[in-house]
C-alpha cells in the first residue's frame, strides 16, 4: 500500500498531540488506560499513525478507540488499516457509518464557486496513486448526546452539514473541543471559518454556532492550527460573521 506521509507531530497540551499530513490531520489523546486517535488521516495513513504512537512513548495496542468525525477520505482513509494493528474499535456517526464501512459512495459536497479549485488543490496532495480504498468492516455507531469512555467523558456532538452524519468531540472536563471540518483555521493566516466543502451550508453555519456555544479552552480542527487558549471566545466571534440561511 501506498504510504501517507506525516510531515509533522507536536504537542498540543501533555495529553493531546497532532498528527499533521499533506492535507487534514489527526489527533491523539492521553488518558492513564490508553490512548484514542481522532480521524485517521487518508488511504496509506495506518503505518505512519503507528509510528508516530510508538515516537510517542506508546505501542499502537494502547489505542483503544478510533473516533471518526465523519466519511471523507483525508479523515478515514487509514482507520482499517491503523484498526488491523491496534485492535482499536473504530467509531462513525450513524448516518455516516455506511460510507465509512464502504456500503455506498458518500454524497458530494454542494460546491462553491471558490471551492473548486481549493478541492483539486486538496485532492493533488494525496498519494498517487490512490490505494484501493481499505474500508473497516466493523464501525460502531454513534448518536447525538453519546458519551464514550475516556477524557473523562466525552461527548458526542452532532455538527451536521459538512457531512450528514458530521460530530465535534467535546471533553468538558477538559475544555477541549475537537470540530472535525465543521469549523477550520485558515492556512494563509489562521484565521478561524466555516469549514469548507459542505453539503449544507445552511445547516454547517447552524453547526458552527453550535460548537461555538460550548465551553472550551483548546479547539482542535481538522484543517489548521488548533487554539490552545480561549478557544471558545475565539470560536464565538468567528461564528457571529456568518448568517443562517
């Protein structure tokens, strides 16, 4: 299989670290019985999310869980291939699920004029070629409102319109939010925005005011430099420049 480069890894707080590739990116998080993986990162990403678990301090079987934050191929590309090597269960959002486990194409997104381009930008950067799509058979599926065991209790928040079936992950003890694309910083000067490439911009604008509303220190995006402070003041005023509808 085709191998998809990490081009960087840092500390985000002690417990949570970045996995950065040529395009999205993942997450690691720490808690004393082992570790969870946010998005995996896409086709070819398994081996080098193992690696970069094991310059972590940790064997990949610490990985308990991989939790999806919804079906495009930049954030689960490598979730099979990484699950094969740890034994992580892996986790999708109930209407994205199918998708995840390869039992339909995923619909596209409603394109902006602008979006184009950024789109094939985007796509130029995956490994070429593609691999043949590594799809996991077994994806555990989640609701809006769910709790999974660790963060002290993290929560599943549904952030519908980049995907049908998009979540954020929230670990309020921790002030930590984890958007997925509903909400992204930009490249050019880190500027915090809606997430690009929706499906429904009506409801990702909706999604956005959402995930702004809670409490949060540290925001974690799919795309872009996360916030390691006020992240939720941040995340409020950034909402408040988009209108619904």
């Amino acid at each position: 299989m085709t191998t998809y480069d990490l081009i960087d890894a840092f500390d985000v707080t002690p417990r949570l670290r970045l996995l950065r590739f040529p395009v999205g990116q993942a997450y690691l998080w720490r808690d004393d019985a082992g570790l969870t993986l946010i998005d995996a990162g896409a086709p070819g990403a398994g081996l080098p999310i193992a690696d970069a678990v094991r310059a972590w301090g940790h064997a990949p079987e610490d990985v308990r869980r991989i939790v999806l934050t919804h079906f495009h191929e930049d954030h689960v590309g490598g979730a099979a291939e990484f699950a094969r090597l740890s034994g992580a269960e892996v986790y999708a959002h109930r209407l994205d699920a199918p998708f995840v486990r390869g039992e339909a194409p995923g619909p596209p997104p409603v394109y902006e004029d602008w979006e184009r381009p950024l789109h094939a930008q985007a796509l130029a950067q995956l490994p070429a070629p593609l691999p043949e799509p590594d799809l996991p058979s077994v994806v555990r599926e989640l609701e809006d409102d769910d709790t999974l065991d660790f963060g002290d209790g993290a929560r599943i928040v549904g952030s519908p319109g980049h995907t049908d079936g998009s979540i954020a992950v929230h670990l309020p003890r921790h002030g930590v939010l984890f958007t997925g694309d509903a909400i992204a910083a930009s490249p050019v000067d880190g500027q915090i925005i809606l997430g690009v490439l929706n499906l429904d911009r009506k409801r990702a604008v909706a999604s956005f005011a959402r995930l702004a509303a809670l409490p949060s220190e540290v925001a974690c995006f799919g795309h872009g430099d996360p916030l390691t402070e006020g992240a939720g003041t941040a995340l409020r005023e950034a909402a408040a420049m988009y209108r619904p509808g």
